[in-house]
C-alpha cells in the first residue's frame, strides 16, 4: 500500500537491513524489502544502495557480523 498511494512529486524511501532479521520463518531474500528492491529494480526513477557496513557503533556492527 505504502508504494501504491502516493501523490506526483512525492518520494518513498523504504530503510532496513537484511542481515537483521528475526522472524523463524523469514529469510532475506522474502522479505518485504526484498520483495520491493527486486521489483523496482529496472524501475527508470527507483533505486537501491547497499552499505558496505552499518552506522551503529562498532559492537553493533560486530553482533551483526557473528549472532
């Protein structure tokens, strides 16, 4: 819904990290991020980034590498 409402001129920005999923019966690649990014992707005015690393603080960053 969040994708199909919106008026001209607006911009969605949709933010999440694949690696940080906590659902049992989930996985990155069936996410709902996911999901968009792969739909959106030869979409002329869309476009996704990935970070090489996260913006938290390094024991953060750490968790995220080994849990």
């Amino acid at each position: 819904m969040l994708v199909t409402r919106p008026a001209n001129g607006t911009k969605v920005v949709m933010l999440g990290n694949l690696d940080q999923i906590d659902t049992p019966n989930l996985t990155a690649g069936g996410s709902g991020l996911a999901h968009v990014v792969g739909h959106f992707k030869d979409y002329p005015r869309g476009g996704h980034l990935i970070l090489p690393e996260g913006e938290r603080s390094p024991l953060a960053n750490y968790a995220n590498k080994v849990l």
